[in-house]
C-alpha cells in the first residue's frame, strides 16, 4: 500500500471510529432520559401512593 493509500485508509478508520463515539454517545444519552423520566414517573406513582395511605390513617383515626 502506498502511503496515501495507507494514510486515507487511516482517515476513513478514524471517521467510522468517531460515528461510532456519536452513536454511543446518543445512545447513552436516549437510555439517561428514559431511566430520568421512569424515575419521575415512579415518584409521581409514590406521591400519589403516600397521599392515599394518609388519607386512609386519618379515616382509621
């Protein structure tokens, strides 16, 4: 291989390895906001849970 040959080879090397690092990273990013909006999900469900639960300690005195 010549050394451009070599060179250009390199560089489409290096372009696939950083899409790769992109569509990692997005990736990281997609799972970060569902587990962040499960989570928020979950405590909207406990919130109400915890109202009801007090609401039915104050009804049995």
């Amino acid at each position: 291989m010549s050394t451009f040959e070599e060179y250009a080879a390199l560089a489409r090397h290096l372009s696939e390895l950083r899409r790769a690092g992109e569509r990692d990273a997005a990736a990281d990013t997609a799972r970060r906001a569902a587990t962040r909006a499960a989570a928020d999900q979950l405590g909207h469900r406990l919130d109400a849970q915890e109202q009801r639960l007090r609401h039915l300690g104050r009804a049995a005195g």
